[in-house]
C-alpha cells in the first residue's frame, strides 16, 4: 500500500498496478481504491490495509475480565452476567457493560487462542497452542526415556479387578521399546530395575534392542530417583536426567507411547476402562470376563513386539523401529547377565555368617553352598519386596558366593489364614491400617502367573495368627456402661463406690442350698446319714 501511495504521489499509478495488487491480495479493485484512500487520509491505515479503525470508545479486555473468566472457566455469557450484576449492584449506578456481541468480539481480538484455552481449561489445554522445538534424533542408545503408566483395563489378580501397572524403556532416535515390566499392584523401584534389566539385556527373548544408553530421562518418580535405582544407574555408567515438573513435553517420545498404547491396544481389551462423562460411573457390561495377568500380559509383549516390528511411526520415514535400529551402525554396551543382575540389587551391608545362616531383616537366611563357612563376612544384596530370597558376596572380594533363601518359610495354608486375619483386622481398623496392608505383586517381563510378595517363617505366622485368636469380644466390652446393683443395707460400703451404683434397681438372691439326698428325697434336718 505505501508502494501505491509513492506511485500516486509521483503521478505514476495506473489502473495495471491497482489491478495486480488485487490480484495478489484476493481482493477486488474497488477494495483495494477504497484503501488507498483511507491511507491517504490515515498513514497508520498502509501498515494494515483494510482493519478497522480502532476508536478510543471501543471495548477491550480488562484483567478484572480476564479473572472472571478464569471463574466461569471460559464461559462468556456467565462473564457477561457477572458484569451485569456488578453495574446493578452499583451506587450511584455505573456505566452498562458491554453487550454479549460486543464482548465475544473484544475476546477473540484481544486474546490468544492459548489464552482462552488456558482460562477454560488450564495450563495443560494452554499448552496445546505451544509451539515447541524439535530435539535431532540422535543415534541409538543416545538417549531414553522411561515411566509408569497405569493400564485403563481391570485384570483378574487372584480374583480381584485391579489396573495393572506399565513400566517401560523407550529410545528416542529408534521409537523402539527396548524394555518392559508389568506390575499387578503399586510400581516400585523393582518394578524400575526390572523393566531396566529387560531393556538392557539383549539375548533371547529381549533382543535385538539394548544395550547401556548414555542418558536417561525421568519424570521427578520417587521410584526413578530412588537410592536404589539411582546407585544402578551410576555403577551402569548411565546419566539420570531429572527433568522438572509437569512438563510431558520434554519426554515427548514416551508420553506419545503411553497415549498410543491405549488406541492402538488396550481400548479394544475386555475390561476397558472407558472414560466417562464427568459425574459418570463407567459402565461394563455385566457379564463380561476379565483378561486374567497372565494372558494380560503375554498380550502386551506381543503388542510390544509389533509395535518394534510392523508399525511405522512418522518420524522415521516410513521405517519400523527395527529398521531403525539394524540402520544405525553406532556400537552398542552390553552387560553380562550375571553383572547386571548384580548392580540392579539393593545393598543391605555387610553381615557375618554364623552357623544358623545370614541374618537379615530378623530373620535367617541360609543356603547349601554356606557349608564351612561359618565366621565370613560377607555383603548382603537383594530385590525390594522379594524377601524370601538374598544374594550373598564376599566382602572382601567381592565375589559371588551364592544365593540364600529363607529359613523355617511359612505353608501357603499359614499365610491363608495370616491373610484372613489382617483382612479382619483391617476391616476394625481400615484407616490405621491401609498402609501396612497393601499387596506387592512382582513386577515381570514374561507371562506367568501373578506372585505375591512378603514371605514369612512359620513362627511369624503362628506368633500373628496367636495374637488374633487371643482376641476375644469380651476385650471389646464396656464394664462401666451399666452401673452395678446398689448392694445389700447391712453393708459398709465407701461412699464413692454408692454413688456409682443403682438404688432402684433390685438386689439379686443368694442362690438356694442344694440337698445333699439323692433325687427325689426331700432333706431332713433329723437325718444324720447313719440310717441304712
């Protein structure tokens, strides 16, 4: 437009400009006359051709409308309403507010489509109108990323519906899922050394992917940043990259893996939790059969297994992760199995080995392999939650000496019934005992069939189940809530226990004596039992 004003200026615009103006802008000739003129008048007016002059009347967005409409959550006829009310209750009374046209036009124009977003549904719905930079793709084992996800499937778990949990490894530069765990309960960090092993192990059935990554990325996870997994990880060589809070988008390639598994697999699952509208209980059929862990399971691995080796994400250009991977001649790390199962366990300390065994956590623990050995000092590792087993080593040295179970370990049919008196005890004090008694499942990577965690000796067992049959209703009882008969007018009784008693209430009888003549005879004082 400034180009036509100098040409008119100068006496040299013709019909031809005007018209190739209009053309390129998609408009028609007398438009773009009637903005010519409008510049010539207005010099602000050739910087935007064709908006509408702004007049000092007209209605902007306030930051006390901006805050109503973070109340009404984006509503803006309830603004609309507010603001009305506002000017009624006003003395003397204030200017009308804008009308609703008005007000709808004022907020298209002056805020931004993430600002309205965010005003209605938050930070998260304000971060969809972001735009975010693109990290390279980098090469394999550059980079992973790692999280739970809770499955929205209800699984029979000894018969009960639960919501299995995911635990999973994913490489950034492949798409890949080099490993996975799946917890029945609660992940743990062992559901994270797990998942963990898996992904770093490359002979069958976790090839080809794996290998040592350089850096992996968490989520601030108590479990990812347990002193466990964090020890795991230094001895791996493995840098941990704590990235802040509630921000998904700088672990982009696991959360898009967390949304895909749900579309691509688990909503078509018996049990599917489907979403509901909000103040909706989701709604299943009643006679439908829930997926048991172990077919769950082995259902996700094969889903896994297709997804590294069929689908084609779009970052990859039409390759599969698998493609990927071969494609990418970077060198891998590995770990033998035997190594690596040793920087995944927990460090307990150093014990001595006594003739009854390893103690640990109060308990004995002992193995075939301790014979002679008595009076070494050895280092205790071992898996959380599986306390029915430890892994012994030298001290010194170092080296593995062997594993130990536990001594004296309960019956199935002692940690039933142990079982069935928490529940019952849980059941007189579920809010004092809610923490305690949460069931550990065994996160694992291969289908098998849900195993609890907690071993017990016999004596635990028997010592837990004594103290519950001790319990009696009588401990329950409230001696002072009836208060006593008043006793008999011949006894001295204290003064503080006669107010404590129950004048009109009656005394009860001494019991009659009971003749000391066979049944039916009556007694006779006479009698003096020499008679035949």
């Amino acid at each position: 437009m400034r180009r036509l004003l100098a040409l008119r200026q100068d006496q040299k615009l013709t019909t031809r400009h005007v018209r190739l103006m209009a053309e390129s802008l998609e408009v028609t000739e007398r438009t773009v006359w009637r903005w010519l003129s409008a510049a010539e008048r207005d010099e602000s007016a050739a910087a935007e051709p064709g908006a509408r002059a702004q007049s000092k009347d007209r209605f902007t967005v306030t930051p006390e409308v901006r805050r109503l409409l973070a109340l009404w959550k984006g509503n803006v006829a309830a603004v609309h309403r507010e603001l009305t009310a506002r000017a009624a209750r006003q003395s003397p009374p204030a200017a009308p507010p804008p009308s609703l046209p008005t007000l709808h036009r004022a907020i298209q124009r002056d805020l931004t489509p993430g600002e309205r977003a965010g005003l209605a549904g938050g930070e998260r719905a304000a971060r969809k109108h972001d735009v975010f930079l693109a990290r390279p793709r980098g090469w394999r084992n550059q980079v992973w990323e790692t999280d739970h996800v809770q499955a929205p499937v209800l699984v029979d778990v000894d018969g009960r519906a639960c919501r299995p949990w995911i635990t999973w490894f994913t490489d950034c530069a492949t798409n890949a899922i080099t490993g996975v765990a799946v917890t029945p309960g609660d992940p743990s960090r062992e559901s994270v050394l797990a998942a963990l092993r898996s992904a770093v192990l490359r002979d069958d059935p976790y090839g080809p992917f794996g290998g040592l990554p350089e850096k992996v990325r968490v989520d601030r996870g108590k479990d990812f940043l347990s002193r466990t997994v964090t020890a795991a990880f230094d001895l791996l060589d493995v840098t941990v990259e704590d990235l802040p809070a509630y921000t998904p988008h700088l672990k982009g390639t696991v959360e898009g893996l967390n949304r895909a598994v749900e579309s691509m697999f688990l909503a078509a699952l018996p049990g599917y939790a489907r979403q509901p509208r909000p103040g909706k209980r989701a709604s299943r059929p009643k006679d439908e059969v829930l997926l048991g862990f172990e077919d769950f399971t082995a259902r996700l691995l094969a889903w896994t297994l297709r997804w590294n080796t069929e689908h084609r994400p779009a970052p990859l250009r039409g390759k599969t992760p698998l493609e990927a991977w071969q494609d990418d001649p970077t060198p891998l790390r590995d770990v033998p199995a035997a190594d690596l199962w040793t920087f995944t366990l927990e460090d307990a300390g150093t014990r001595t080995l006594t003739t009854r065994g390893v103690r640990f956590k109060k308990r004995d623990y002992v193995g075939p392999w301790m014979t002679g050995q008595a009076g070494t000092q050895v280092r205790v590792r071992f898996m959380p939650h599986h306390d029915h087993r430890i892994e012994v080593y030298h001290a010194a040295t170092g080296r593995y000496l062997g594993p130990a179970d536990l001594a004296d370990q309960a019956t199935g049919e002692q940690i039933s019934a142990v079982r069935r008196a928490r529940a019952a005890r849980a059941r007189r004090l579920k809010k004092d005992l809610e923490a305690s008694q949460r069931e550990r499942y065994a996160a694992v990577n291969q289908p098998e069939v849900p195993r609890r965690l907690g071993a017990l000796t016999t004596a635990q067992a028997e010592a837990e189940l004594a103290q519950d049959t001790e319990t009696d209703l009588s401990d329950l009882a409230l001696p002072d809530l009836i208060p006593p008969a008043a006793p008999p007018s011949d006894w001295r009784t204290p003064l503080s226990l006669a107010i404590r008693t129950t004048p009109d209430r009656p005394v009860p009888l001494p019991p009659e004596p009971v003749p000391d003549g066979p049944p039916g005879r009556a007694a006779d004082p006479s009698d003096d039992g020499d008679a035949p």
